[in-house]
C-alpha cells in the first residue's frame, strides 16, 4: 500500500520540489527553460505513473503479498500503545511526536500507512500524519504546510527525515521514534534533542540504545 501510494504520489512531490528549487535560480536562464520543461512534463509522467500503480494491483504474481511489513506494524503497535497511555497524562491533548527515516522515500508512503491505519480509530487520534523532508525533495509550501500543523497539533506525529534533526524549531515532542538506522553519534544528539516533553521517550528500531548512549 505504501509503496504505491508513493509510486502514485511520492514522486510526482519529489520532482515538483526539483522544479521549484530550479525556478528559484533566475539567473541561470538554463535551469529556468529547464525547470519549465519538466513541469510541463509531470501531467504525462503522473499519468504514466497511475498506470503502472494500476497494474501493480492487477499483477497475479503480487496478488499474495502482505500489504504492509512486520516493521510497520511493529510501529502502529507502539504509536498506538503510546497514545493511549497518554490519556492518562494532564496534557494528553497536546500529546505529539516525530518519526525519523533516514530515505526522503519513506516519508510519503509512511505518512500515509499511519493516516490509514488510524484513520477513525475510537482510541487514538493523531490527527493527520504529515511527512517532512528538507530542500530539494518537497516543496517550500508543503514543509511549511505541515510544520505548522504539527505545531497547531492538527499533526500529531510527523514522519521526517534528516532535516528536522538541527537548525528547525519544532514544538515539545513526548517521544522520537529513530525507525531507520542512523550512522552517527551526531544524529543521535540531535534526533534525541527533538524530544523535549519532561518524561519523554526515544525508541531505536535499528540501532542499539546502549551503544548509542555509550556513544553520546
């Protein structure tokens, strides 16, 4: 499910944020023409996209696979066991935190399993998960869009990338869930610092916590 809600919308993102980025650059008039050129491209490689997503749900061959992997089930296993023993906390209303990948891939379909599988939920709701990635792989307007929604606490858990480990001011997080594995101490720091709220937690689906705070 995840993989062709990317293959259907997460790419389109991507190049849409490539013809952004090369916009900007008005003084270089070849990267303008350029820029121009694959906008005008993206309806028929959207199209094109559709198309092989389709055949994708349609293939005998793929019929059997699992929808969705053990990592992420895993994963709304904890999210919701977090969120629901948040109701017992004083500011359960404002309960949020961040999910780290370490692939701009992951953030879109990622984003969207959680919105499904949460989506009308009688116990937890944590709103509309939103992905975030820096420069380059999503629009200005798009990371701004779902900054601020995790602020405002529309956004409840937001899936990010690298980008969101320094230099971003986000809000109080309860909990940092490091879902990808992470190759330096920095971003240990960094990612760990994201969780601010007395109390709050970060959990490691790959890396070894005790290592990592040896580390620290």
């Amino acid at each position: 499910s995840g993989f062709l809600f990317f293959l259907e919308k997460g790419i389109i993102a991507q190049l849409e944020a490539h013809v952004e980025e090369m916009s900007a650059r008005t003084v270089d008039s070849f990267m303008v023409k350029k820029a121009t050129k694959l906008n005008q491209s993206l309806p028929i490689l959207q199209a094109t996209l559709q198309k092989a997503a389709n055949s994708v749900l349609v293939d005998p061959n793929l019929a059997g696979a699992p929808r969705i992997s053990s990592k992420f089930d895993a994963l709304s296993q904890l999210i919701e066991k977090l969120f629901i023993e948040s109701k017992a906390l004083r500011n359960a209303s404002t309960y949020k935190g961040i999910i780290f990948v370490e692939q701009i891939a992951l953030t879109y379909p990622l984003a969207y399993l959680l919105n499904s599988h949460f989506g009308g939920h009688e116990q937890v709701d944590i709103g509309r998960c939103k992905p975030c990635s820096g420069a380059g792989s999503m629009t200005d307007s798009v990371r701004s869009d779902a900054l601020t929604n995790f602020k405002n606490g529309m956004c409840r858990v937001l899936v990010c990338t690298a980008a969101l480990e320094e230099g971003v001011d986000v809000s109080e997080c309860a909990f940092v869930i490091r879902f990808s594995s992470f190759s330096t101490t920095k971003s240990h720091i960094q990612g760990s610092g994201r969780a601010r709220c007395t109390n709050a937690k970060v959990y490691y689906f790959e890396n070894d916590v005790a290592h990592e705070r040896a580390q620290a």
